[in-house]
C-alpha cells in the first residue's frame, strides 16, 4: 500500500534529523496548504499556485509574518526536498521580518512573579529562566550533571538533532545567581548525575508546556500588567547584563546566539541611565 503524503514527509523529516516540534509545525501547515487546493495534489501545483496560497493567507486569513514563514517552510521542504521541485520556490520571497523589541520585565518585576509560586521546584525553575538565560526547552533538558555549583555554571546541551539554522547549535555554558546555589543543592541531594533537574512526578522529563503555564499562573496572580512569556525572561536576563556593563560578545556567548547581530537588539531596550549615559544638556 503506497504511504500517504503526510506519513512520507513525516518520516523523511525525521530522517533528516528535525526536531519534533518542527515536523508537527510542519505538517499542521501542509494540512493547511492541502486542504485549500483541493482536490488537486499538490504535486501537480506551481509557483503561482503557491503565490495564491501565501496571498491567501495574508489577504484573508490575516496571518502573522512569522505564520506566514512556518507556511513557506512547510512548502519548501515538500516541494524542494521531498519532489525536488526548485523551481517551485523561485520566485517565492520571505515576508520582511517585523521589528519588535523584546519585552522586558524588571528585577522587581520579575521578582513580584516568582514570588507568587508556592512550589519550590516550579520556584526554582522559573528564576533559572532568568537567572541564566534559558529557553523554555533547555531548562526541561537540564540533568544532575549539568550545574556546577562550585563555579556557578550550567551545561546547556545544543538539541540532537536540531535543524534550525538561525538558532546556534552548539553545546554552551552559562551563569546562575548564588542566590540559588543552596536550593540547587537541595533539588540534587539524592539524585544521580544523569537524572534530570526538574522531573515530572512521574519522573520523566516535563514539557515545554507546563512550565509556560507555571508562569502564565505567576504573572496572573503577581501584579505585573504586562503580557510576557518565558522567553521574556531570557530577554530581561541579557537586557540587564547590558545595563550592567557586560560586553555584548560575553552576552552573545550565554545566550548562544550564533550571529552577533542576534544579540544587538537589546542596545534598543537597554535602560540608558542604567548604563550611565547622560544627556548632554
């Protein structure tokens, strides 16, 4: 029996090493794209085929830039991977990226919402977000072996396999607060090196997921009236090192960021009193 489109991208893609959160992204929207041309298969479809699906979804959808990106991935993988179909793409060009500036909490801030979780590890597991710069994903991935509470460090472990070019992907070492050195010690005492740091109560490791949900219940119950996510704490932990007078290079090598332009943004939402600039009036 011959496979099914969605089954023969899946396991081509897994093949090629992507992430399992990209092949899901991925064939959401080739669902999508299938669903809009039919009954035609898109094997049979052109560029400008492809032109009026992107319109689409911008004219009437009212789509996202970066939804409309994760479309033309999806696209570009089925057509110039899978049915080597370059021509399909050759035209076809990325929507200009939109300018937004991280959001940013304050220490206060950021300590008002840690302040409202009543669970020690969901505690602790937020304020390493910050408190090392950590992606949602690396803090999940975290195991016994990775902190050095001695220097203070963290082993964050690059994805394997991972094939997103604009992100690096490199293994990295990275900071914590010696404020959190004892209650580090605490969540290790009893474990082995290649457990993970933060288990479910099952054991396993937690998902992305709950720990988003963790700080959505944070902020909620903080007085912060700021609509912010994990990964404005990650921003907030570079933005405040800048303020401090660390070079951006040593920021740049935290975060893991592959190009330094990446981690220019946050000169655009530094504090400038905070990094003694004064006007010259």
């Amino acid at each position: 029996m011959p496979k099914g489109l969605f089954q023969t991208v899946e396991e081509r893609m897994r093949v090629e090493g992507y992430s399992r959160r990209t092949i899901k992204t991925y064939l959401r929207e080739l669902r999508k794209f299938v669903e809009y041309v039919r009954p035609r298969h898109p094997r049979d479809l052109d560029a400008d085929d492809i032109r009026a699906y992107l319109l689409y979804l911008i004219e009437e959808k009212g789509v996202s830039r970066s939804a409309v990106n994760q479309a033309i991935s999806a696209l570009k993988f089925l057509y110039v991977r899978l049915y080597g179909r370059d021509d399909a793409f050759a035209d076809i060009r990325r929507p200009r990226p939109e300018h937004k500036l991280p959001r940013i909490l304050s220490r206060d801030e950021i300590l008002q919402i840690v302040r409202t979780i009543q669970n020690p590890k969901h505690r602790l597991m937020i304020e390493l977000l910050y408190a090392a710069g950590l992606r949602v994903s690396e803090v999940v991935n975290l195991r016994v072996q990775d902190v050095n509470l001695d220097e203070l460090t963290l082993f964050v472990r690059a994805p394997r396999p991972a094939r997103e070019s604009i992100k690096s992907n490199k293994d990295r070492i990275t900071i914590f607060s010696e404020s959190l050195r004892d209650a580090l010690r605490r969540l290790m005492d009893g474990k082995q090196a290649g457990d993970w740091l933060f288990p479910s109560r099952r054991g396993v490791r937690l998902s992305t997921r709950m720990v988003q949900q963790v700080f959505a219940r944070a902020v909620k119950a903080s007085d912060v009236q700021k609509e912010v996510s994990c990964h404005d704490l990650r921003h907030s932990f570079a933005t405040h090192l800048l303020e401090s007078g660390v070079d951006i290079r040593y920021i740049q090598e935290l975060l893991g960021h592959a190009r330094l332009e990446t981690t220019r943004i946050y000169t655009h939402v530094a504090n400038p009193a905070r990094r003694q600039i004064k006007s010259p009036l």
